[in-house]
C-alpha cells in the first residue's frame, strides 16, 4: 500500500533525528515492507530539503553507492543508488574526524569526479562525462547507516540517502586525459596495515560507466549533475570501520591518496 503524506514526513522525522542525536534506529521497512524504490527516493528528497534547511548548509554534489560488486554483496542487494552530499559533509585531511558526532562511521575509497556543466537528460554518454569533468581526484567517503547494526535493504538506504556522513577529497588533482581511469589499482590502510585492495573497474566495470548510470537515474526524477559538483563515484572495496585514533589512508595508482583520522 503506498505510504501517506503524513507517513513519509513521520518517517523523515525519524532519519534526521536519528542523524542529529547520533543514534541507530531500526531500519523503516521493518514497519513498511511494501515501500517502493519511488517512495524511498521522495523521502530522500524530502530527509534533504529539511537537512538543508535545519543544518544551514547547501548541496555541493552527488555520491553514487553500492556500483561495486564487492558491496553489493555485503549490503545483499543487487542495485546501485545514489544520494547527495552537503557542505556540513566536507571534511579535510588535516582537522580529525569527531568519532562523537558519528554513529558506527566506515570508511571507503573512491574516485572524485569535478564537473563543470551542468549534465541533465536521460541520453547521457560517457563521452558526455569525460566532457563535462573537469578533474578527479581521490577521496575516502565516511559512511554512518543511521540503521541499526549498519543492516538494511535497498530502499531503507536509499531513504537515509545512501548513508551519507562526511566525505574528504585529496589534493592532487587530475585530469581524465592523463589516467586509464578504468583501470586505477588501490591500496587502503588504517593505521599502516593494509586492509583493503581493489581497482576501479570494480566499480561497475569502469567509474565513467557509473556516472552513465548515474545521470540517466536522475534524469527519471528530473534531476541530474550540476556545474560545481563533486561526484563521488562509489566505493572500490568493502568499507572499513573507524574508531577513535585510527588514520586510514588509500592511494590510489596515478592518482594520489588520501588520508583521514579520527578523534
Ligand atoms: C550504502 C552506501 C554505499 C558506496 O560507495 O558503495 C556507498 C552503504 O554501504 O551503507 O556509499
Ligand atoms: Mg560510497
């Protein structure tokens, strides 16, 4: 049965507080099993315009989640999805990340794509893309599920944008001409030992082909990339959980690393 005006503002109510107070909650589906993919992306829209609002901040791009196989199959879904990043998200490499504020944060590795033109239509290529990018370079997304034990389903997660936290991006900057950007080995640590090791064709065989997916997904809602976002491309390996003191770190091949700590 669809859900009511009334139900999705309940359940938007829930996420942010969840968000806000630094608390898990038991995942939405548990009490609406029927909610459809269409539903779970209003209420992210609706879980975005009041966090905009509430947080004072403003969009600054788009994530891409679950685009590797490797994640697909530990979150046990079998589609990607993409949700949005806000300037209270941005992080840098040199101020710690406040474990506090976080509920149960992990850290994955991922390459950042620079657009400057706007990117709208449903007829979107790859050359589109490359044309419309104006670097990438690397970066470590923090996820934080506000579900409880970091277990949910697809739409669960679509709904609490994809478990957006915080996101840091490296400093080194490339152009798309100079990379073989499918084809990008990479290389995560956490505190000097090496945890995690992937390539960036895991990342629906090559991340320009994500971005592809990507834009023509939110051409259906009438939305698309804009000049000025930074598009994280989706994670290359499994996640990693953080805690307080641990410094993790991925290089990626040709394109520079990144690091983050955590307090
Ligand atoms: C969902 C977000 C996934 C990625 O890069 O695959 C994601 C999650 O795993 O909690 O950001
Ligand atoms: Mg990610």
């Amino acid at each position: 049965m669809a859900l009511t005006d009334i139900q999705k503002e309940n359940i938007i109510e829930y996420l942010l507080y969840a968000e806000r107070d630094v608390h898990e909650v038991i995942k939405i589906t548990d009490e609406y099993p029927s909610l459809t993919i269409d539903e779970a992306y209003d209420i992210q829209d609706g879980l975005l315009a009041r966090r905009l609002k509430e947080n004072n901040t403003k969009r600054v791009g788009i994530k891409l989640g679950l685009t590797s196989e490797a994640k697909q199959k530990m979150m046990g879904v079998n589609e990607a999805i993409y949700g949005y990043l806000h300037e209270d998200m941005l992080e840098t490499e040199w101020e710690p990340i406040q474990h506090a504020e976080l509920i149960h944060p992990k850290a994955e590795p991922e390459i950042a794509f620079f657009i400057d033109k706007d990117i709208e239509g449903d007829k979107i290529t790859a050359e589109d893309i490359l044309q419309a990018t104006k670097y990438v370079a690397p970066a470590l997304e923090i996820i934080d599920s506000r579900y409880k034990d970091f277990k949910f389903t697809l739409v669960d997660v679509v709904a609490d944008n994809c478990s957006s936290v915080k996101f840091v991006v490296g400093s080194k900057l490339s152009l798309t001409d100079d990379i073989d950007l499918g084809n990008i080995g990479m290389v995560m640590s956490k505190n000097g030992k090496v945890e995690q090791t992937g390539s960036s064709s895991a990342v629906l065989g090559h991340p320009v082909k994500a971005m592809v997916w990507a834009a023509n997904m939110l051409a259906k809602r009438g939305q698309g990339f804009k000049k000025g976002d930074v598009v994280l491309s989706g994670a290359m390996s499994e996640a990693i959980a953080i805690e307080v003191g641990d410094t993790v770190t991925a290089e990626f091949e040709g394109l520079g690393s990144v690091s983050l700590s955590c307090e």
